[in-house]
C-alpha cells in the first residue's frame, strides 16, 4: 500500500513524533479499518499535519491518514483503502500521514 501512495504521489518527507495530540486547527473526519479522513485549515504547518495524521491513525499500525484543505474535495466516508478513493480527491489532498512507516508525504501541485 505505500509503495502504491509513492507511486502516486511523488517524495517522501519522513517524520517521526513523540506525541499524538490532534493539533487544534485539523479534525478528523471519517476512519475505515486502515485509512482515515483528515480536514485542516488552509496553511497548516507540515508538524500539526503530521499530528492530525497520528492522532487520527491513533491505535493501528496500518493506517493512511489523507489530509486535505477543502472540505467540498474530500470523500464524505473513508473507503476501505486508498485505492478506492477517487482520483479526484486524491489530487485534491494536502498530505498523506503513512502510520507505519511514521512518514508524512506532502502533496504539491506540478507547475
């Protein structure tokens, strides 16, 4: 499964926390056995989305936590994997939390 998300989408920042504390500014929103929904405010710095990212994958040792900034471009429900999220909305995303690997990918738009 992250191979297939590193595919998708590009570098890999990794990043590694010792608290898992939902940051004030992103909310979770939707959770399946292995992939979470995750809303944060526009500009959230990339350490309060690595938090929202723990915080959601919270008790699972797999988990993708997606991460987006528009709530109208995120799925109301989280499917049970990432490959059945629309593309759309995978194009859409800010960042990807990858629980086991404690790795957070940010996403960036080609030129």
């Amino acid at each position: 499964m992250r191979r297939s998300i590193a595919f998708l989408l590009g570098g890999m920042t990794v990043a590694t926390a010792s608290t898992i504390a939902a940051p004030a500014q992103c909310e979770s929103k939707d959770s399946s056995a292995e992939l979470a929904l995750v809303l944060c405010d526009k500009g959230t710095g990339q350490a309060a989305l690595k938090a929202a990212g723990q915080a959601a994958c919270k008790g699972k040792t797999v988990c993708n936590a997606w991460i987006w900034e528009d709530a109208s471009k995120m799925p109301a429900k989280a499917p049970a994997s990432d490959k059945d999220l629309p593309k759309t909305a995978t194009g859409a995303a800010r960042a990807v939390w990858i629980q086991d690997s404690q790795s957070l990918i940010e996403l960036r738009k080609a030129p």
